[in-house]
C-alpha cells in the first residue's frame, strides 16, 4: 500500500505540472501529496476508515477514475492551509479532507 499512496502522490504532481487539477490551489494540491504521503510513511497514525478512503483515492487517482469524487479530494477552489490528515485537528476541518 504503502508504493501505491506514495506513487499516487508523484502522479498528482505530475499532472499538476503538465496542467490538469488547474481547478485546485496549490495549497489544495499540497494537502492532497501530504496526506497520501503522511498515510503511506505512518498508516497507524490515522484512523482505518480515512486510511482505507485514503488508499481508495490513490487507486482513483492511478486509474485516473475521477479523484473529486473521493470525499478527501480538496473542493475546487479553495484556499487551504498546508496541512496533513494526519492532523485534522490541528486547524480547519473542511468537509472534503477528513474522513
């Protein structure tokens, strides 16, 4: 699991690179790559549900199957701090990151 969130969080990038997620900030791609990489380096330290959405999102994001439908993906737009799901209460919750 743990190459496939970490490939899943290159593949964001790299599709942030070459222009696709324009819709998201860059703080909104930042909280996608953390929290794929904060599950993949220390999966106990998140809860099993947001563990198992978290791995569901990198399958969508490999397959390229819609990630915006994954509840962790970042609504458009929005300007989010940089932050982890690993901390979700160490600032704001938004409905869309936390499981």
């Amino acid at each position: 699991m743990t190459e496939l969130l970490l490939n899943a969080r290159s593949i964001v990038l790299i599709r942030r690179r070459v222009g696709r997620y324009d819709e998201l900030s860059d703080a909104a791609v930042n909280v996608v790559c953390n929290g794929l990489t904060g599950v993949a380096v220390d999966p106990g330290a998140v809860s099993a549900p947001l563990r198992h959405e978290a791995t569901a999102l990198a399958h969508r994001i490999v397959d390229d199957d819609h990630p915006e439908d994954s509840p962790l993906w970042p609504v458009p737009g929005w300007d989010l701090p940089v932050t982890s799901w690993l901390h979700p209460d160490d600032g704001p919750r938004p409905r869309s990151l936390v499981a």
